[in-house]
C-alpha cells in the first residue's frame, strides 16, 4: 500500500497563496493538527482539506468559531444533514447581516452624494459679501 501523500507548510502556504505564519495560526486555534517529524510539521491530506475548508470560510466571512464547528462536523464523517443544516444557519446569519451592511453603505452613499451636491452648489454660488 502507498504510503499517504504528505505536504510541508511551505506547500501548502505556497498553493493557498497564504502565509506559513497563518498556517500556524489556524493550528494554534486548532483548525489544523499535522504530524512532527523532527521539527518540521508535516502536513495529512485531512490537513490540507481542513485548511481549504477554512480559507473558504474566510472567504464567506464566517468567524474561525463557526469553521471550526464545521469543519470538525465534516470531520466526524457522519450523516451531513446536520452539517449542512448548521452551514445553512450559519450562511443566513451572515446574508442577513451582509444585507444590513449593504443597507447601511446605500443610506451612507445617499448622504455623501447630498453633501457633494451641497458643496457643488456652494462652489457654484458667487461669494457673499
């Protein structure tokens, strides 16, 4: 049987376009538990899905609680429906919390546009005297 494909930090830093100091994070919050060999860490394709798993959490601006709660679900290699409800729950929190951002950054564009209005015009207006 072969022997598991393995990844040093500099791998797996190199092909998520990531920091070997960020690796080191994820593993410090416990996202990530590689091997030692010596004193270098040594990487499992369990690893290497776990932190894609991660960088796409990031990318859909969940917190690292909520990734690690469900990637150790994907982990537990059990029935996904939970996982995917948590995921589901976990997705609408942030929708709903995006589209209040985005509420908020209109009303906010709103104002900017009518202070340069106001500006233009008083730019526009001859001086007073």
């Amino acid at each position: 049987m072969p022997t598991p494909r393995t990844y040093t930090i500099a791998e797996l830093a190199s092909e998520f376009d990531i920091t070997a100091r960020a690796i080191r994070f994820y593993e410090d919050v416990g996202l990530l538990a590689p091997a030692r060999a010596g004193r270098n860490r040594v990487y499992s394709h369990r690893d290497r899905t776990r932190l894609k798993l991660t960088l796409r959490g990031k990318r859909l601006g969940l917190t690292l609680s909520e990734i690690k709660q469900l990637v150790d679900m994907y982990d537990a290699g059990t029935d996904e429906k939970p996982q995917l409800r948590a995921f589901l729950d976990v997705l609408a929190a942030h929708r709903k919390a995006l589209e209040q951002q985005r509420e908020d950054i209109e009303i906010t564009l709103s104002e900017i546009a009518q202070h340069e209005e106001r500006c233009r015009r008083l730019l526009r207006a001859p001086p007073r005297r």
